[in-house]
C-alpha cells in the first residue's frame, strides 16, 4: 500500500492528480497541466514535494571516513555548508544510486537518496560501516519541498532575510528560519534552473507550503494575470520532462546496478586517485567504457521514449534511456547509451519506435542549460 507524504492533503487541496511512484501517492500534474508547470519552472518558478526523498545522517569521530569509502567523488576537501553530487557504487563498479552528500562538519552529513532506492541504500551502507560512526534513517521525520525558478530567489526573500539564504550553488544554511519555520535550505534542484531545496520536521511542511504559494501570489486559478502565480505547484511529470530537457541522469533510466557511472557521462564524480572505495577496482577492471551517453535530437516523426532500439544503418548501437517531447526546447529529444566508436556528434541515426524507425542525429548534452 503507498504511503502518503505530509504534503499529501495539500496536494490533494491543489487539485494534484495522484499517482503511486516509489512506493508513494504523489501528483504527477495539477490541473495547469505538465506543459504548463514545466514553462512556469523556466520562466518564474513552481513548487514540488520531494518529501519521498530518503534522508541519511552519518555521523561520528570515522564519518569523513565512511562516506569517502562509500562514494566514488572526493569528500575530503568538502567545506562545512557545501553540497557534493556522487554515485555510491557496488564492487563490479555498477550504480547503487546517485545521491548528495550535505557536509555538516567533518564528523556530520546529511545524504539524501532516491526514494526508490531507500530501503536498499540504507542496508548497502550500513553493511559497509566501520569504526566509530553511526547511522540513522531520518527519512520519515523530514519533509522535504523544492522551489525552483529565476524567480524562486524573489519569493524566499519575501519569507526570510536574503543574508540567510545559501550564496554558492550546491551549499546549504540550517536553521533559517522561513516563515518561522525552521529549515535546512540548499541551493540545489534537478530541473536545470536555479532554485533551492528546503528541509523542514513534517509538522511544519504543509505551513510552508502554503506561505511559499502564498509569498509566490499564487491564486489556485488557471488564469495567469500580471504579477500573479509567480509560483504554482508542480508535480512528477514536470520534475521528469525538466530534468530530461537539462540532460541530467536518472538512476533506472541513465544508470543501475550494472551501469558503470563512465558509461553514463558521470566521470567528473568519480576521483579514481583517491584512497581505495567500494567499486574502483571494479570500474577500474573494466576497462575502457563500452557505453557512453549521448542526446539525441529526433528529426522524424515522433517521440522515442526509453529502451528505443538506436540503429546507424541495420547495426544496433543502443538503446535510448529516457524520452519526450520538451517544452522549452519545442521538439522532441531522447539520451542513450550507445557504442562509443559510433556516438560522434552529428552522427544521423535511427530509434525504433512501435516498430518503426524514425531519423535522429547525435547532439551535445545538455539539451538545455539556463542563462547564468
């Protein structure tokens, strides 16, 4: 049976469509619909629960140890308020998950995992804790609400002191108090654009949720009017379509259990000259990548979604792994894994769909980056 986030009622109150999704009821659109939610996340800004998140804390005199051991990119230069990306890999060098390593201080972080993955995340390192550290499960006590946007900067300010606010990308401050509620809040997101992500107790999410509606003048009506719905609630099929438009991996679709994280252009987070972690001799073993990921730009007509056939002539190159048309960008377009020899940019290929083939040519990734 799903279980409900703390934001459930608010969701429902928003006119969310419900849907199972990690276990989960989340809304996967709202009556403004995915077209609409995803264009106000790059034009203003939209508002989602991510309160599925899993939440680990490490912690202890050997944590700095056991999260350098546990993940492939380097922790150990980490500044206390900083926000680091890693895959956590297995011993065959394959993706447990990709997470974010929040350093606390040197002997405290917060790891946020995918909510899919929580359960196996949780047992996969607490298998692989040693010395003095402890690890605790907080998943269930934290809410957790991304606002994302241009304009998300604009309605936290109406809510907090901007001082307080987290200046670096992929940094955080604890304690801020929005609203008077008190919140970690990180300068990250996983929609391409600028925003933040706010961690609060579940007793105080649904009041946070509505003052950001509120700050962001949302009306809960269709018609969008000058200087109203600066914000509007946003849910899973946008979350899917914005990430996909900035090209950025997700675990089951980019990457899994047998994906080397060099295969799924994830390179810059893996630091083979550090000391030994679970999964380099693994990635190591394997030699040069025999995938690399590449976007495509469908020129035929249609759409490919994910495990597309990719064909240069009748020789199968891959698969795609994720797949829509994008808003923003106006067109439809498609990452894969393909054969590396065969993925040089401008290559015109092929993608199965339904049977049928359809025109595709290789382009560089992102799809779309924002404007700094």
């Amino acid at each position: 049976m799903e279980r409900k986030t703390p934001l459930y009622e608010c969701q429902v109150k928003a006119g969310g469509k419900m849907v199972p999704f990690a276990g989960y009821l989340l809304p996967v659109q709202y009556e403004t619909g995915v077209i609409t939610e995803h264009m106000a996340v790059r034009t203003s800004a939209g508002l989602f629960d991510v309160s599925h998140m899993g939440e680990v804390v490490i912690r202890g005199k050997d944590a700095l140890k056991n999260v350098q051991r546990l993940v492939t990119n380097d922790c150990g230069k980490m500044y206390d308020g900083q926000v680091k990306y890693s895959p956590m890999c297995n011993d065959y060098g394959g993706v447990v998950d990709d997470l974010l390593v929040y350093r606390k201080s040197e002997d405290d972080y917060l790891i946020v995992i995918n909510a899919a993955n929580r359960l196996k995340d949780v047992e996969w390192m607490k298998q692989h804790l040693f010395g003095e550290v402890q690890l605790m499960d907080i998943s269930d006590e934290v809410a957790q609400l991304a606002l994302q946007g241009p304009k998300a900067k604009e309605i936290l300010s109406k809510l907090t002191e901007e001082a307080s606010l987290p200046v670096k990308y992929y940094s955080f401050t604890e304690h801020v108090p929005v609203a008077g509620i008190n919140c970690l809040v990180s300068r990250t997101g996983y929609t391409g654009e600028d925003g933040y992500e706010l961690y609060c107790s579940n007793e105080e999410a649904e009041k946070l949720w509505d003052t950001i509606l509120q700050a962001g003048n949302y009306t809960g009506t269709k018609e969008k009017k000058e200087d109203e719905n600066i914000v509007i609630p946003c849910g899973l099929g946008a979350r899917d379509t914005l990430r996909l438009e900035a090209a950025m991996p997700l675990y089951g679709h980019e990457m899994d259990d047998s994906i080397s994280p060099l295969e799924t252009g994830l390179g810059f987070a893996v630091k083979l000259e550090k000391e030994d972690f679970i999964g380099k001799e693994g990635i190591v073993s394997r030699g040069t990548p025999k995938l690399t990921r590449v976007g495509l730009n469908i020129t035929g007509r249609g759409i490919a979604r994910e495990a597309c056939p990719v064909y240069l002539g009748e020789k199968l190159l891959g698969t795609t792994t994720s797949g829509t048309h994008c808003p923003y960008l106006g067109r439809p377009v498609a990452m894969a894994l393909l054969q590396p020899e065969h993925s040089q940019l401008g290559t015109q290929v092929e993608v199965e769909v339904r049977g049928r083939r359809i025109s595709a040519e290789i382009i560089p990734l992102p799809f779309y980056k924002r404007s700094i």
